[in-house]
C-alpha cells in the first residue's frame, strides 16, 4: 500500500496548494549533479524566496505521512525484539526496499525514487521516532553510500551498483580505524598498485551496517607519501577474496544496527574500482560527513520528538494529588522549554537540508544542526525519563530505549567537541573575511 506513493515522488500538487511555491520543488538535478557553490542559479535560488525552512511542500508532507504510517504499522511491532537481540530483521530490511527508502535520491532510471535531499532527512527523522535503529540503517545508505555513487560514479559504475542499491543491497561507508577515529585522514589502510589492480590492507572499526552490506566504499592511502592527498576512494564487493566482516559489537544503544569491524587482506581490487578521483578520497569523505551529520541531526530530533510524545502522552493520562501530572505548572514549563529545544533543533536541521540541497555550503550549518540535535535529543530522553517517574526506568515503555539510542548522537559523525571545533573555525574564517 506504500509503495506506489515512494515511487512516485514527484507528483503534482493538489490543486489546493498549486498557487504555493516552495524552493525545494523547483530545484531539479541531472544525475545527482549539484550546482557550484558559487554559481548565479544557485544564489538565485538562495535569495529569489524566503519561506520556512521547515515548511514542507504537498509532495513532502505526503512522503512524512506514509512513511510515518509504515513506521508505526509495519516496524513498530518489531522494534522491542530487535534491540533485545541486537538483529535487524529481514521483514523490517525487505519493507524499507520496497518502499524506496534505500534508494531516495537515486535517478528512477535506475529504479531509485529519484527524490530529494531533504526528503531523506524527512524518512530519516520519521523512522527515528518509532526506531532510531532502523533510522541509520537507512540514512548511512542515503546520505553517504548512494550518494558517493550517484555523484561520483562512472556510467559503468552506477549501472552495476545504483539499481542494486535500490532494491535489494545494503553498502558500507569505511572510514574510520582504530588509530584514526576523529582524526579521520590518520587512516593507516593502503592501496598498492600492482598492474590494473590495487591491493588493500587494513581493517576498518565501527563500520555500520556491515552485516547486511554487499559492497564497502573503502578510504585507503594509495599514496602515503603525499599524506592524506592520497586518500582515494574504492569499491569493494564483500564478496572479494581477503574481505572479512568481524563480529557485532554488543554496543548501549541503536543495538538493532550493527556495527562491525572489516578487515582488508590482500583484497585485489581493480583500478576501474576507484570512485572519483584518485587522491581525492579526503575531500569526498569530508562533503560526504557534512551530509551525514544533517542526517544524524535528523535521526536525534526524531529520537527525541518520538520519546517526547510517549512521555507528554504519560503525564496527560497519569494522575497525582487529584490532578494530571501535565496540569502542574512546573511540569508544563519543563515540557514547554523541551519541545521549544526540539522545535530550535528541528528548524536549524531544515535549514542545513535546504541549503544542502541547493548546493550551498553547510560546514557549519551541518555541525551546528547535528551538535545541538544530540544536545537537545540527550536532554529529551533524560527528561522524559524523570516525568515518568519508576516506570520511565522500565523497559516496560520505550523511554529508556531512547535514552540508550541518543547517546551515540553525540559520538558518530564526528563527535560533539569535533563539532565546536569545526563551528569555532567556521567563525573565525567569517572574521577573517569580514563577514
């Protein structure tokens, strides 16, 4: 029944809402190409309309509704026995395929939804407030794997791997090492030329989604004289001989998601394999973080807005000293500062999309959005936990899960004090340059 509203993300809006006009409708890609940051169409774009970042068009508030309802009749059930067995089922896996949740901004040529940027941040954020777990299943596959492809790709490449993408393969974005977690392009894996191929060695940490993924992106130096101006990006099939996924780790929260370790023994890759450029790697790792922490910042304001309305839905039914818990006055300012937190957040992580989408720089957007939205998703759970009482404690109800989901907000991505830092540099670049 949702299938056929995913496929078809751009229809016409209703003739109630034709007269309205939003700027994410208009902007239309080829292949997934962005304009320059600094083209004439792009600042048009910019400054030709003034609207509410959060507004959503007829088309976007349609895909918020049906994936709002899939989450709630086809994964909910599921949720409470995935985080008790750390596993993601296959049924919740089959379903997100199905709908095009795995392939949004993937051209419908190659059987993708062919959607927006900020449509993604809109499944991601509504799959978190029923399960943040299945909500980075989601966003790791759409904001970075698929993305990498659609903007990188060779012909060649995307008609392997894009119509996979879309329908049945999960991909893995390998980045991190153990020596090199914040300190990202410290990455210590090698490429070594040998003939028309590459042989890769090293392992990777923290990997997520490695379990069910059927090809890796992977960073590795191809050439460490030159630093991380060696950097390049190849595509590995897991099915490549040295490859090898280690076990999941038994981790506080989002346990539903794995996260796995892959190890690289000799893994022969060919040269067609490299994505982009050669030593480029560093450059599309970092544009490619800056889109997956508007994701993450999704992701925590829906952790944060589900838990939100479990909790506020308590305290209107629960009863003390002969009234709701909700009447009492310092229990409304306390859930009026929360949602006033969560409304900030949610307007600054739009804003980052937006600007995203129109191929603006968000540096800082981006790590502004996603500090503040595990800010403010730690405070929500923390909270919600307090206005329920004994019971918020229990895995009775799904507060303490939110709680234990939030945490990883303030880690992945580039932590929060790795966000100041890149906000910090951002203001000081304005400074220098006057602005």
């Amino acid at each position: 029944m949702f299938s056929s509203l995913f496929r078809n993300c751009t229809i016409r809006a209703t003739s109630r809402a034709k007269n309205v006009l939003f700027a994410c409708k208009n902007i239309k890609y080829t292949n997934g190409a962005r304009p320059a940051l600094d083209s004439e169409d792009s600042q048009n774009r910019a400054t030709s309309q003034h609207l509410p970042a959060d507004l959503l068009s007829p088309e976007e508030q349609m895909m918020k509704d049906t994936v709002s309802r899939l989450a709630l009749e086809k994964i909910q059930k599921h949720v409470a026995e995935m985080d008790e067995t750390s596993t993601m089922k296959s049924e919740v896996i089959q379903e997100l395929f199905q709908n095009g949740l795995m392939g949004i901004e993937i051209p419908a040529e190659y059987g993708g939804t062919n959607s927006s940027f900020f449509v993604s941040t809109i499944v991601i954020e509504e799959l978190a407030k029923v399960d943040p777990s299945v909500s980075v299943f989601c966003d790791v596959q759409n904001t970075l794997v698929n993305m990498l492809f659609v903007r990188l790709g060779t012909a060649a490449q995307k008609q392997k791997y894009l119509p996979r993408l879309a329908t049945d393969m999960v991909g893995g974005f390998c980045l991190s090492e153990a020596g090199s977690g914040s300190d990202a392009f410290a990455l210590k894996t090698t490429a070594v030329k040998d003939g028309e191929n590459y042989i890769l060695n090293g392992t990777k940490v923290w990997i997520t989604n490695a379990e069910h993924a059927g090809v890796f992106l992977v960073m590795a130096n191809a050439k460490p004289s030159d630093g991380y101006k060696g950097i390049t990006c190849f595509i590995v099939d897991r099915a490549t001989e040295g490859v090898s996924v280690g076990r999941k780790e038994n981790k506080l929260g989002i346990r539903a998601s794995s996260t796995c370790s892959v190890s690289f023994d000799n893994v022969k890759v060919p040269a067609d394999n490299i994505l982009g450029e050669f030593g480029k790697g560093y450059k599309y790792a970092i544009e490619m973080l800056n889109s997956g922490r508007i994701g993450i910042a999704a992701q925590m304001l829906g952790l944060a807005q589900g838990c939100f309305n479990h909790a506020v839905d308590y305290t209107r039914e629960r009863k003390q000293f002969g009234k709701r818990i909700f009447d009492f006055q310092g229990m409304q300012h306390q859930i009026a500062h929360v949602a006033t937190q969560i409304q900030l957040g949610k307007v600054m992580m739009c804003n980052a999309a937006r600007r995203h989408q129109m191929g603006l720089s968000v540096v800082k957007e981006a790590a502004m959005a996603k500090y503040f939205a595990s800010e403010v998703a730690t405070l929500t759970t923390s909270k919600s936990i307090e206005w329920m009482g004994g019971v918020g404690f229990t895995r009775d109800y799904p507060v303490e899960k939110y709680y234990r989901d939030c945490k990883i907000g303030t880690i992945y991505e580039g932590t929060s004090n790795i966000q100041l830092n890149t906000i910090a540099k951002c203001l000081e670049q304005e400074r220098q340059s006057g602005n």
